[in-house]
C-alpha cells in the first residue's frame, strides 16, 4: 500500500475518501466540439481563408517536429486540420470550396484560429484542442487533466475479448479498470461483457472521474460501469477475491525519461498519469500485488507497460516474489511489435 | 371479306380501311386462318408470288394464309391493344409494314400472327410445340422496314446519335439500333441461334419423350433461349414499325401520328438504354462496391501528381453517378500528389463500371514541377478490385495467417508518444497479399477496414485462380493486367484523352479529369462484347 500511497500525492495530499461520483462543479467535464450545438455562423469564404492560414502553419512546420522529439509533421498535421474542420462543421460531409454560403459552426471562427495556433505553437495536442479522441469504435471525450487513449491500448480490450469468449463466466463476472483515465478499457470491456457482467473503474484524478462519468452514461453503460474516485485498490475494499479480471494502463514512464518527452507529451498531458517512477515500475508491481489479493482463481489479468524490459520484470517478480499466485505469465507484444502487455491467470 | 382499300404509292403499299371496326374483322380473320392452318402441310411455299407484286386486297388473304403456312414470319412485336390503336386511328387503318411484301416475304412485320400461332401452340399439345419450334430458329431471319432498312443497317449509316432532348427521328433510332446490337452481343447472339436451332431438331426428335426429363431439360433451355430471342426481335421489330410510321407519316402528312411515333421512338430508346446498360452490366459481381487503387508510376513528383489528378477523377465520377467515395489508404509524395491511394467506391455497379478503368494511364504535359516547362509523360497504374456482398463465397481467412503491423510507428511507443496516426498494414502471411489502411481515426477501425480491403484482395485472388483453371473465363475482364496501357490523356502539345483499346476519344480532357468517364467505360464495355462476338464467330 505504500506505493499506492506515493502515487496518492496528488496535490501534495494523500486522498483516501472514495466516493463514486464527483459532486464539485469545478470537475464538470468539457463537451467534445463534435457534440456542441452548430451555434456559430460563418461564410464558407472565411472557413476557406482559415483553412488555409491553417494548413500554411502546418506546412512551415515541415518534418522540425519529427527531427525534434518525434512529433507530428506536415501530412499529420493537415489531417487533423481536416478532422478539426469536420468535427466544427454542423455537417461534417460539407464541402466548404463551394461558393461563398453561410454555414453553422460548432466553435467559433474565431476559437477556431486560436485552437490551431495552440496545435501548431503550443504542441497541444490534437485531442485535446477537439475535445475527443477516437479509440477503437469510440469517440471518447478527453480533456487536460486525463490521458489521451494510447492506439496500443485498443488491444487490451480484444485480448479481453478473446479470454471472454474462451471462458464465458469471466464475461458474467466482475472487472475492475485502475486508473481509467478517460473510461477507454472500462467501456470497452463493459461493451464486451455478458449480462451480469460488471467493471468498477476507479482514478485517484476527480478530473478523471468525471471524465469517465461523463463518457459512460454517452454510452449508456451507468448500469454496467461504477465509476469510484481514489487511489488503485483503496475503492475496492471489501471486494477482495471478487474479480474475474483486472486490467490497467498504469503510469510506467521511468521518471529520468519525463524530461525529454514528446512535447504534446510532457507539457500537456498529466503526469500523474506518465511517470512511472524511477525505473517506472512503480505502480505496476503495486498492481501485480493487488491483483494476487482481489482476482478470484481462474481470474485473468492484463498490465500494459513500457516494455520488453519491463515485462520481463514483471513476469520474475510474479514468478519469484508471488510463487504459485499466478499461472499463464505471458508478454504479449503490440503492433510495433514491442513487448508491450503482461497478462496472466489467478491461479 | 374485309372492305380494304388499297392505296398505291411508288415506294410500298399501305392499306386503308375507312371503318374503325375493321380492325377486330381483322383480328377474327386472322384467327379463323390460324385455324385452318392446323391441318395445312408445314412444308414452306415459295413466297416469291407476292415479292414482286403490290398487294391488291385479294392478295392480302392469301398473303396472310401463305404466312400461316410458312410459319416463317412470326416476328411477334406489338401487343394487340398497340395494333389496335393503330388501326384505329383516325378511323383509318394503316397496317404498317405491308410494304415488306414486295420484297422480302420472311421478314413480314405482321403484328398478330405470331401472338395467334404462340396461344395456339400452347393449347394444342405437343405437335403444335414442335411446330412452333421448327420455326423458332428462323426467328433470326433479318427483320427489315418497308424500304429494307434493317437494325445492322441503320447501325452502319451511322447517323448522328444526338441528345434525347432534340426530335430527331434518326438520331433516336441509331440509339436504339446500337443498343439492340450491344444487347444482342451481350447474349451472344451468333451462338444463340445455333443453339436454338439444335434445341429445335431436338424438339422435333419423335423420340424425344422417351426421356422425360432430358426432353424436359431441353424445352425448358428452348424455352428461357426463346424468350430472351423474342424479346431482341420485338425491340427490333418496334423500332422498325415507328420508322415505317415515321415515314409513312411524312408522306401523308400527318404530323400527330409523325409526332405521336417519334414520342414513342423517345420512350424506346430510353426503354432500351437500360437494358443494354443490363446487358453490359451482366458480370457475375457487376453490381458489386468496389475499391479503386491508383499508384503513381516512375518519374517522382510529376507522377504522383499524376496519381493524385486520376484518384481524384475516380472521386468525381463516383459523386457523379451518386456513389458514396471513402478514402481508405493515402500516401502522399514527398513535394505533391500521392505514391498510392485506395478509394471505396459504395453504389450498385459500382465494379462493373470501374472494371473497364484497370491498366494503366498515361499523361503528356508541361510538368508545373519541372522550372525549364518542358514536356513530360507520367504514368499511374489503376486496380479495381470488387467487394464481394454477402451472398459470395469469400475465402476463410486465418488469424493466424496474419501479420499486423503499426505503420509509421517510431520510438518506444505506449505513454511515450500522442499521435493521431493509427495507420495498420496487414499481411497476410502464406500470399504476400497486404492492405493497408490509415484513413480512420482509430487503430481499430484502421484494421477492421484494412481487413475488408485484405478480403476483398484475397476474393479476387481466387477468382482469378477459380478462372485461370476455367479456361472459358480466361479472357474475363478480371483477368486484364495491371501494366497494359489503356488509356492516354494529352494536355499539351494538342488536347485529347484517347481510349487505347477502343480508339474512343474526347477533345476536352477537363472534363474528362472532372469524372465524366462513363462514356469511355461504356464503349470499353460495348468493345469487349465485341471481342466476345468475333470469339465466337471463329469457334463456330
């Protein structure tokens, strides 16, 4: 628990109240531009002269990004000026090098030049700036304060998919998400999950909680998901050996690495949610431990972390430090094709 | 007997009845012939007696009766209630087509003999069915108009084919006379009546129903050729019935029935317009979507603008006909334009247009991206590939088969990087065949349509094998390769986009580079039923 307790500092406060929802007005999340109403009205001439003031910015950047810190370059970033145009359009499929019309915007013209000047001057990230990140067959709302979705992450849910489907009681059973985030993995699996199937996903960040709220009911899946506020298994007791399966995407950046992240990386995304701690291991064998506590026998688990590396010392410090606990230890690489998840069975 | 009165005129006779109720005499008299026919001989007479001579109203009935006798005529076209109308026009009846008598006696446009001898036929057993069928494969017998203008005739006049919109009697019928020869080729039309004439001596085998189900099979195939035959020959025979009209009409001077004609030219052609578009379009995955893939071809920059220009046109056209465009795979040049593209085409017949655009395409112009404005010749590939609905086998795919691959993917990965590329490349290991997709806005969705691209590759790769092995199909239009050049669009020195396999050309390549293509994929399409016709004509 002490390691759960370090991570707990958040706002130099250990936080160990649980609640399951957010009351604060303060954490009412942001709407996705997609979804707010098209109250804004602009002429397809002045979309058009934005449009290219935008793509000229993206076109300066060139590949300086990429030489950088492996950010995005010119093709990447005219994508997402296209993608950024079709979420602030009322219809997404307007073509705007039609003549001069009127047309109805999401955001105003005016927000629209200061979210791309952010894109471009600030590194913020695409997500952010629309308000949403598109994460397997979702579109998740995000905001500063929780982790974009990681594309690598989609395949937690169809390795979830693949153990349900293999052994049907896991998908009546009980899930928990540590440290959902936006709600990606507990929406997933909870899409995937049979009737009585049941996911609690918790975060310590109430930022998080309302996020995932938010993205849970936009979904319609508050029967199937309880959303909890606190640190890993704190909103868990009184659950222990309940479990059908525990999946995370935990902090695993090694903290000497946080320095030199990608910019839309390490100034704009909490950190709370990247380091790791030295090594960055340090959240990942608090996981391992609880997971021995809170899984029931036959149980399954998925971790995904840094790396080969890391599997690795996952796999030792389960086969090792938690003997006969677990069976099934497994590195399961992404498509990169770097080791990229842990999984395993509760024995 | 009727009261006919003959009008003579120089060219053909017509006949004219002063009394509207002729015209159901006319029908009863007919009938009674059929009638008496059942028990004549069925071995033709020489019908040179009324070849030379202009019909006298005497001479109608022994006409009529030497047609019944032949059975050669039986062109069945007009319905009963159309002759009517016809005959009762203005209180006159005017038989169109009479005229033929004078010279070619087998291609008599008689409205209601046939229609009589059919429901005879059918009533009366299996001799009256033999009897029909003896004649059925002189149905090929050259339909012609008063003059002895026929469909092949008016197709090699050429007359100038111009919009629906203008009144232009000829212009309509060499429409539809081309579109008769195209449906006609469609259904092998050559090889349709041989075979009707061996399904015809089988009928009248005396021993044919010693085989119940062979004999069974046999009528049945007569029966489905027959049809598809008489549908040809009643376009055919309409379209020659509206000229005589036409023309009669001019004599006369009558310009309602001129205009009443000419309005059912119009119908006509647009009538026939769909079903040569039916019979081009009669490929067993015609109506397929499909996936249109454009690679720019050597030469750097100025091809893969090239490429851009042609994926592009394929977008504009899918828009024009109303089909529903996606971008699946995108991968630009370093300067401009595209190495590769892959578009989603989604519409009925999406592929059996599209199918006449594989091969390659080549440009010659300025470059805009060459500073000494000289003259370049750029090439991009095209590959078509249909998406097989539900109702086609497709091949089983194994997960384990496959290789999936993050594309673009750099550096340590996970929490270390934010990008919103999700691009995927699948390989499917034991082919070689890969699909990439990076057009979505997740990795999932990415994969899951780089899978439908894969499936719809490895369909069409087993096509072609089920083909290759099937050496009937090897000339399929599936099979066409990918590296023959079949098309040239020329900007400069002169302006023109020429078809290589048709010779079809267009003087305004704008507008062929804005999506207006059908007409070159028509004319490939009409082509290769003709390559189909002479194939056939040599094995006969």
């Amino acid at each position: 628990m002490k390691l759960g307790l370090t991570r707990a500092c958040f706002g130099c406060r250990p936080i160990c109240y649980t609640t399951s929802l957010p009351s604060s007005t303060l954490n009412k999340p942001q709407i996705p531009i997609f979804l707010r109403p098209p109250a804004y009205s602009a002429t397809s001439l002045d979309l058009r002269k934005w449009h290219e003031w935008a793509k000229g910015l993206a076109v300066s950047v060139g590949s300086s990004f990429a030489d950088a810190d492996n950010g995005p370059d010119t093709n990447l970033l005219c994508r997402e000026l296209n993608w950024l145009l079709q979420d602030s359009l009322e219809d997404p499929k307007h073509d705007i090098r039609q003549s001069n019309e009127s047309l109805m915007l999401r955001t105003s013209l005016d927000d629209l030049y200061h979210l791309w000047k952010q894109r471009i001057e600030q590194r913020r990230p695409f997500q952010y700036i629309v308000g949403c990140e598109h994460w397997r067959d979702l579109v998740l709302s995000v905001q500063e304060g929780v982790l974009i979705p990681r594309p690598e992450t989609e395949l937690i849910v169809d390795m979830a998919f693949d153990e349900i489907s293999k052994n049907e009681s896991l998908g009546q059973g009980l899930w928990a998400d540590m440290g959902t985030g936006s709600g990606a993995l507990a929406i997933g699996i909870g899409r995937t999950l049979g009737t009585r199937g049941r996911v609690i996903a918790t975060d310590l960040s109430p930022v998080a909680v309302s996020v995932t709220t938010y993205n849970v009911s936009r979904y319609g899946l508050q029967d199937v998901i309880e959303v909890k506020q606190g640190s890993w298994f704190e909103p868990l007791k009184g659950f222990e050996g309940k479990f059908a399966g525990i999946v995370s995407n935990p902090p695993y950046i090694p903290s000497e690495h946080i320095p030199k992240l990608q910019a839309e990386v390490g100034r704009h995304e909490p950190t709370l949610a990247l380091d790791g701690g030295v090594g960055g291991m340090d959240y990942l064998i608090h996981l391992c431990s609880g997971a021995a506590t809170m899984l029931r026998g036959g149980g399954f688990f998925m971790f995904e972390t840094n790396g080969e590396e890391q599997c690795k010392l996952i796999i030792d410090f389960m086969k090792n430090e938690l003997a006969g606990r677990f069976c099934n230890l497994n590195a399961v690489p992404d498509f990169s094709d770097i080791q990229r998840f842990v999984t395993g069975v509760r024995r | 007997m009727l009261s006919l009165i003959l009008k003579k005129s120089s060219h053909r006779s017509s006949l004219v009845s002063p009394n509207p109720c002729t015209s159901t005499n006319l029908i009863a008299l007919l009938f009674s012939f059929l009638l008496v026919d059942k028990d004549s001989s069925r071995r033709p007479n020489s019908p040179t007696s009324c070849q030379k001579h202009s019909i006298l109203a005497s001479a109608l009935s022994s006409f009529l009766l030497n047609t019944i006798r032949n059975q050669s005529g039986p062109h069945l076209c007009l319905s009963k209630s159309r002759y009517n109308s016809y005959l009762n026009w203005r209180g006159k009846v005017l038989v169109s087509g009479f005229g033929v008598l004078k010279r070619q006696f087998g291609g008599c446009h008689s409205a209601l003999l046939p229609r009589f001898v059919l429901s005879c036929s059918s009533n009366q057993g299996l001799e009256n069915l033999r009897r029909f069928c003896s004649f059925s494969a002189r149905e090929a017998a050259k339909l012609s108009t008063s003059d002895g203008l026929t469909v092949d005739g008016i197709v090699a006049s050429k007359w100038a084919i111009v919009d629906e919109s203008e009144s232009d009697w000829k212009s309509h019928a060499a429409a539809i006379a081309q579109s008769i020869q195209i449906v006609k080729k469609r259904l092998q039309w050559r090889k349709l009546i041989v075979r009707l004439g061996l399904l015809s001596s089988e009928l009248n085998k005396p021993d044919l129903w010693d085989d119940p189900e062979h004999a069974g099979r046999i009528s049945r195939e007569h029966g489905s050729l027959m049809g598809k035959m008489k549908e040809v020959n009643a376009f055919e025979q309409e379209l020659l019935e509206h000229i005589d009209m036409i023309k009669l009409a001019r004599e006369e001077d009558d310009i309602d029935v001129e205009s009443e004609s000419l309005k059912a030219l119009l119908q006509m052609r647009i009538n026939i317009k769909e079903k040569e578009l039916e019979a081009l379009l009669s490929g067993e995955h015609d109506t397929c979507c499909c996936y249109i893939e454009v690679q720019a071809g050597a030469g750097g920059t100025e091809s893969m603008d090239w490429a851009e220009m042609v994926t592009k046109m394929y977008k504009l056209w899918a828009e024009r006909r109303g089909y529903t465009v996606t971008v699946v795979d995108q991968m630009p040049g370093e300067i401009a334009g595209i190495k590769r593209a892959t578009i989603k085409v989604y519409g009925e017949y999406a592929y059996g247009y599209a199918k006449a655009e594989v091969g390659v395409h080549r440009l010659v112009r300025i470059s805009p991206f060459d500073s000494g404005k000289r003259r370049h010749t750029s090439f991009a590939a095209v590959a078509v590939i249909p998406i097989l609905g539900d109702g086609f086998t497709h091949v089983q795919i194994n997960e384990s088969d496959l290789r999936i691959e993050r594309f673009r993917a750099g550096g340590a990965g996970g929490q270390h990087v934010n990008t919103t590329e999700s691009a995927v490349r699948i390989v499917h290991v034991p082919t070689g065949v890969t699909a990439t997709c990076q057009n979505e806005r997740s990795q999932h969705l990415n994969k899951a349509s780089a899978m439908e691209v894969l499936q719809s590759r490895l369909d069409q790769l087993e096509m072609a094998r089920r083909e290759q092995m099937n050496a009937q199909h090897t000339q399929s239009l599936t099979n066409i390769s990918w590296g023959n050049q079949i098309r040239t669009y020329v900007l400069h020195p002169y302006r023109m986009v020429k078809d290589l396999r048709t010779n079809y050309e267009v003087y305004d390549p704008d507008s062929v580079l804005e999506g207006e293509l059908d007409d070159f994929m028509l004319s490939y399409l009409s082509a290769y039923l003709d390559e189909d016709e002479k194939k056939i004509s040599v094995s006969l």
